[in-house]
C-alpha cells in the first residue's frame, strides 16, 4: 500500500482483509504515522461502542412491537403503491450519454468532410459529343469534302446571302422532317 487509505485501514480493523493485502496495509501501518494514527482512532471509537452497546426505548416488548409491525404489512398488502419516478432533467440525460454524442458528432463530421471533399475535388464530367454547325462565308469553302473527310455536305444559302450553313450529319440537309423521312426511307434501300 503506497497511498494512504482510510478504507483499508478500516476495513483491517473490521477484519475484512486476508492475506497479502492484510500484510501490506500492516507494514504500511508500521512505516505511515498518519495511517497509525488513523488505525488507533478507529479502534478506540470501536472500542467506545461495543463498551457502551445502544439501548433501545420502547414501550412495548420486541416481540408485541414486531407482531404490530406484521399486522400493518398485511393490511396494507392490497393496496397499491405509486414510487415516485426521477425526472431527468437535460443535463443529466447528456452526461449519461456524452460518450455517445461525442462518436455521433464525431461521425457526422466527418460524412461533412468527406462530402465536402468530394464536390470540391471532383473531378469534371466530360462533355457529350454534339454535332457541329457552323457558319463560313461561301466564298471561302468550295471543296468540302477535303474539310471534313468521308460526310455530305450540302452548302445552303441564308437570308443574307452572306454566309454558308454546312450541314455535317453525313446526310444531306433538308429544310423540313417530311423531306428527311423520305430521304432516309429511300437511303434504306
């Protein structure tokens, strides 16, 4: 025993302690003048006690007091009894559960960070592929299938007769749907 504890000094004075831990807190008796001292108070207020035993004042012989006792406990058995319960109040409900809000907590930012993280470190989405129409003056395209290799290309004049749209589907262009559905109709076969 290297610390002073009262509790093993009373407790080997009550006889509590066997053994080792007995001999351990005698020899730290021997060594600690302030747990001797502790030990020689005890035993004297346990020596006052058992000299002077408590009397008990009652008016009636321990046998009648206890069959009146017995008495009342059965004529209340029926009865039913209503133990009041505690009501926690907001801080003891979050010192009872401080470790658990701590690991929620704990969680949840880290969900923030990895979210976070993601959309600010993501990477671009690549960019779907769209047919390309352009406007070139018509003077400046007169071959254009050395522009875009292996496709039908069909140049069509604008209102302003400046510029030249080029149609590079593959197909040649038509000015409505009805003509593109009798164009494909008659490519199929």
């Amino acid at each position: 025993m290297k610390l002073h504890n009262p509790e093993l000094v009373g407790a080997l004075l009550d006889g509590e302690l066997k053994g080792l831990r007995r001999l351990r807190v005698q020899r730290h008796l021997r060594r600690c003048a302030l747990c001797a001292a502790e030990y020689r108070h005890l035993r004297h207020l346990s020596q006052m006690m058992t000299a002077n035993p408590p009397t008990a004042q009652m008016s009636d012989s321990p046998g009648f007091f206890w069959s009146k006792v017995k008495r009342e406990i059965q004529a209340r058995e029926d009865q039913s009894v209503t133990l009041p319960s505690p009501q926690l109040i907001s801080s003891d409900w979050l010192s009872r559960h401080r470790y658990t809000l701590a690991s929620v907590t704990a969680c949840l930012v880290a969900t923030v960070g990895v979210i976070w993280f993601a959309q600010a470190y993501r990477t671009a989405p690549t960019p779907a592929v769209v047919p390309i129409i352009t406007a070139v003056p018509a003077v400046a395209v007169e071959h254009v299938s050395t522009l875009i290799p292996h496709s039908t290309a069909t140049p069509v004049p604008t209102k302003d007769n400046e510029d030249t749209v080029i149609w590079t589907s593959g197909l040649p262009w038509t000015p409505n749907m009805t003509q593109m559905k009798t164009l494909y109709a008659n490519l199929d076969t």
